[in-house]
C-alpha cells in the first residue's frame, strides 16, 4: 500500500509561509484586477486590451475568473468623458426621435429644465382656467341664474382641458445617465434578449384620440448603449440568437445604433430613433463549446481587432501560489460580509481541498467559484455558533454540509447499490468486475460490469457486443479490448460472442477509463476465473496493455472505500494524482499498477491465475519488440 500519510505531514509543513494567525490580517487588494488569482497571462493581455480599448474572448471552464477579469477591465480603461444621452421629441417626424449628448451629470439638468417650463406652462393655463370659471360663476350669481352657470362653467372647463398650447413644451427623457460615475461603466449582459441588449420602444395601446403618449417616451436604451465609454460583458455568447449577434457585431463596427421596437406587432416597430451612440469594448466568454455557436464575422472581429484568451483551471502547487489562495480566503470573507475570518489551521484545509480537487500532482484548483463556496459554508457554520473565527472542524463540517449535486446523487446511488446488492464487495464472482465512475467533475461511484463469453452466432467470427449507454469513446475501447486478449492471452475469441454489460448505468458511460475493468471481466469470463470483489479498478488500456493514467483518482477512490470497497487499483503514474480525506486512509488499500498482468495478479482469485500469468507471460515473451531504424521522412 503506498504511504500517503508522509505526503501529508509534508504539506502541512509547507503551509508556514507567513506569521498570520487568522485571515484578517491579509490585505485584500482594492483593484478588482489584482484580486484575480492565478491567471497572469490572462490579466497582462486584460491590461493591454484596456489600454488599447481592444475586444476580448475569455475562453474556459465556469468558475475560473472571466467576469471578474471584465470588471477589472473596465476599471483600467482609460479615462474618457463620460456622456449622457437625452432622447427628444421630433417635431417634424413624430415616430424619428432625436437623440442629443452632453457631459455625464448635465442631462438630469436639462430633464429638470424642461420640467420646469412645463410646470409654468401648466400653471399659467390652470390660472387662466380659473379666471374664466370665477367670472362665469360671478355673473351668474349677479343676474340670479346660477345653476345655468355652473353649467356653463362646466362646460368652459371641459373645452379648455382639450385646448392644447401652440407652444406646448415636450419634456425629453433621459435615456442614459452617467451622473456620479467616475469609472468606466460595467454592464453585464448575459442571457439578455434583443430588446434589453439592443433597445426598444415600448408598445402603446392607446394611439388615437390624443391619448398617446409620446414616441419619445416610449423609448427604452439598451445595454450597449448604457455601456458606452465602458465594458459590455457577454457570458456563453454562443447561446445567443445569430440575428442577435450579428445586430451587436454592427453596433461595434459603427459605435452607434438606433433603437426601434423589438416586436414586429408592437406599435414600438414604427418607431426608430436616430443613432444611440454604444462607443463599449466588448468582452465575450464561455467555454470551447460556446464557439461553435459564435457568428463567424463577430468572432473575426474580436480576433482582427482585439484578443482570444484560453484560461487556465489550474496552477502549480508553489509556495507563492499558496500565498494567493491565503489572499483568496480573505478576499472571500470581505466580499461575503456575514461570515467571520478564517483561522490559520482552517485556511490550510482549504489550500487542501483546492490540491484536491485539482486532480493533478503538483496543481492547486482554480474553480475558484466552487472553493469559495465552500469558504462561504465552514463561515456559515462558524457564524452560528457565533465563534470569532472559523476554524479547521468548521471546514471539515462544510465539506459534509456543501457537497455537490452530484456528490449527493453518488452517495445516495451509492447507498441503493448496497441496499439491492448490486455489487458486491467481497467474495469472488466469474466475469463480474467493480469498475470506478465519475460523475459530475469529481464525484465517484461503483460502476459493476459483467461480461459472459457465448459460443458464437456467426460462423465467420465472434462479435464484442456491449450495452449501457457507452459513449464513443468508451465503444472503440471496448473494442480495443479484444486484441489486448489476443494477443496477451493467446485465447482464440474468434468463436465467442463476448457480451459485456454496464449494470445500471442509465446515466450512460463515457471515456476509456473502464478499460483495464472491462479487460478483466473478459478474461475472467473467457478463462473461468473468479475476480476478487474485494477490488475495485481503474485505469485505460493501450491495445499493447500498459494501463495509461485516467482522471478522477481521488473521487473514485473515495467512492470504493464508501462502498466497503477494500483494496482499489489505478494507474501507477496517477499515484502523485491521489488526495484522499484522512478519513478514507485506513479504509482502503491503493495498488499502483503498470500493466495488464499486474492487473490480474492482485483482482484474480483461485488456483488457476498463475497458469494464467505464466501462459500470459510467456507469449508476451514470445512478441518481439519491433521498432524502425532510422526513420527517414519523405
């Protein structure tokens, strides 16, 4: 059994990098760019973007900094004269309203302005109104024909409400206003339809009779327009509409675009006011996924005129990048708000967790999204019970308390296996094998399959035959499988149908990492052999039998060992890859393995393996090693 203990004291002594006793003592940058972790490259090409107002596409996986980077983006853009943008009635074209600028702050003024000419307006015809009735009134009562002149009065004041100023002063409306912003501004866009991201004109059921309201008024900025001078952020772009995308590829090429009604049977499509101006940098992410959705011609033009950035989900586990995640922690603590500081012991679980779940030797996560919430959870528990600080028993706790969706959904399946017997986890059986499955990005689960060897239907040849939802990639290496035994076990399967079964894998099986399983439950089938189920496997295969690294490690050895799982084989170049809880140590044996034959020695059972093995052992003898001499290139 590898030692796993030693690479933990080691760690623990490596997290003394600096004298604090809790994260309160950390300074937390106040620049949102310097509070970014683990992504230099991705910030220097930010701050030459900023600089040069160019466009960007953050590419990579949720949760490693792309919004992040856009609002630090928008703090390093140059300092430019931020504007307001009024929208005015037209005269001559009621539906073209006009569009003016000024300076951020002066809009609000001339919105007042014209208020306030209208209230004068208004009162001096409320005044006049009120002479005319009094007179009526008082002649009335002067001849003694008073209800005939209220009457009359009534009448007055009906006409005079239809009367309508020659010089009736139209209030414009303030469509942008930038008053009290003294940085660029951010708006993110994500998910937003056309009408929010473009502009619209609100419909108006009440055109005729004087009762409408004004063009102008219905008219409604969109989100480039209120990122004018500033920073649009738009998250997995490729999600939205092409027609969409293409409208916001010509509102970057001409820095202006005019507003009209978004719905063709809304009143608001008659309406289309001059050019708005949207003068925004835009920074558009997802992960790769997201580019097959991308309008060509947006993406050429972020790439001509701007940057493509991949970022990266991990980093080297170093001294100074442990420092950061201390920066990390402290940074999480202020912008939640509610819960306390972390003391030392609980900071280094959480740098402990981020190696965990980078899943690589020597790497530290940077889903920094998921391990903040985990920081959030240890600071929930610790708050209430309303301890100063949040301290190593509070994260292991919210380790329990914030599983995944998927951690929840394994352990429960987890627990039904054991319930229905599904598997089994000791004694040995023909043919059946515990396999090891992720789910999710880490959870791990116990994946049985059973293979059976049948005499063959065709008189041509045998035929592999699987069932369980395999993906592509898990058929061709199930495929693979068959000249493996050839040629390792001198079998001659050609007259055996080899039927082998996913048990219950309704979620499907993708990958190649239930290789080496599928390879042993064959063999053991076709040998009539019984595999210890005691073992759980992992590991790919190459056609020539080394067991190549897979990825998971950790989840599926902490899935074996919840399942009561004793011993569990993986890759030995996966070893460094192994982080398992303290809690798993003595539960469960790890086996590194290098081949095929190192596979069946420890997963079969009985007194025919070593005839196996040797017969295994002798052919691959008997197969020469054959290489080219002096490869030439033509």
């Amino acid at each position: 059994m590898a030692n796993l203990n030693s690479d933990s004291s080691s760690s623990s002594n490596s997290f003394n990098l600096r004298t604090y006793k809790t994260s309160e003592e950390i300074k937390v940058p106040e620049k949102i760019i310097d509070q970014i972790i683990g992504q230099e490259e991705a910030v220097e090409t930010i701050k030459k973007a900023a600089k040069q107002r160019r466009n960007v596409l953050l590419i990579g996986e949720p949760g490693i900094g792309k919004s992040m980077l856009a609002k630090g983006m928008a703090e390093l853009l140059p300092p430019e004269e931020l504007q307001d943008i009024l929208v005015y009635p037209n005269i001559e074209d009621n539906h073209n309203p006009l569009i003016g600028t000024m300076p951020a702050g002066e809009g609000k003024k001339i919105v007042a302005n014209y208020k306030a000419k209208a209230k004068s307006q208004e009162e001096r015809k409320n005044m006049f109104t009120m002479i005319i009735i009094s007179f009526i009134l008082i002649v009335g009562f002067v001849v003694n024909q008073f209800f005939m002149a209220l009457i009359a009065a009534a009448i007055v004041f009906v006409a005079l409400l239809q009367i309508k100023p020659r010089t009736t002063v139209m209030i414009p409306k303030l469509l942008v206003s930038n008053e009290n912003n003294i940085t660029a501004p951010f708006i993110d866009a994500t998910g937003a339809h056309a009408g929010a991201l473009l502009g619209d004109v609100r419909h108006d059921p009440y055109q005729s009779g004087g009762l409408g309201t004004p063009a102008h008024e219905r008219v409604e900025a969109g989100m480039i327009h209120k990122a004018s001078k500033g920073v649009l952020y738009v998250d997995e772009i490729g999600t939205m509409h092409m027609k969409t995308q293409q409208e916001l590829l010509t509102a970057m090429q001409e820095k202006k675009y005019s507003i009209t009604g978004q719905s063709e049977t809304s009143s608001g499509a008659m309406v289309r006011s001059q050019a708005v101006p949207c003068d925004f940098v835009l920074v558009a992410s997802g992960n790769l996924k997201v580019l097959e959705g991308m309008h060509i011609a947006l993406r050429s033009r972020i790439r001509g005129y701007g940057y493509e950035v991949f970022m990266k989900d991990s980093m080297p586990d170093t001294p100074e990048n442990r420092d950061k995640l201390v920066q990390f922690v402290a940074q999480e603590v202020e912008k939640d708000g509610r819960i306390p500081h972390f003391s030392r012991e609980a900071v280094a679980e959480i740098i402990r967790e981020a190696q965990r779940r980078a899943g690589k030797k020597d790497t530290l996560t940077l889903r920094l999204r998921d391990l903040g919430g985990l920081v959030r959870a240890a600071g929930d528990i610790a708050k209430g019970e309303g301890v100063e600080h949040v301290t190593l028993e509070h994260v292991l706790g919210a380790k329990k308390l914030a599983r995944t969706l998927e951690q929840q959904i394994a352990d429960r399946y987890i627990g039904q296996k054991k319930q229905y017997e599904t598997f089994a986890s000791e004694g040995g059986k023909i043919g059946t094998v515990n396999g090891l499955a992720i789910i999710g990005d880490r959870s791990g689960i116990i994946l049985p399959i059973v293979a059976e060897a049948a005499p063959a239907q065709s008189k041509s040849e045998g035929k592999i035959i699987a069932t369980g939802k395999l993906g592509e990639i898990a058929k061709e290496a199930v495929q693979n499988v068959s000249a493996l035994i050839k040629k390792h076990t001198g079998t001659d399967i050609s007259s055996y149908d080899i039927h082998i079964q996913f048990l219950q894998s309704y979620e499907g099986v993708e990958g190649d990492s239930a290789s080496v399983s599928v390879a042993t439950a064959v063999i053991s089938s076709l040998e009539n052999i019984p595999v210890d189920q005691s073992v759980a496997l992992t590991g790919s295969l190459s056609v020539r039998g080394d067991v190549l690294p897979v990825g998971g490690v950790t989840g599926k050895i902490e899935a074996a060992a919840e399942s009561g799982i004793k011993k569990v084989l993986i890759p030995k170049s996966n070893m460094n890859d192994v982080m398992i809880e303290e809690r798993y140590r003595n539960k469960i044996e790890i086996i590194p393995v290098e081949n095929m034959s190192e596979v069946l020695e420890h997963a079969l059972l009985g007194k025919d393996k070593k005839g196996l093995l040797d017969r295994m052992q002798k052919i691959t003898n008997m197969v020469p090693n054959i290489g080219l001499q002096n490869p030439t290139t033509h």
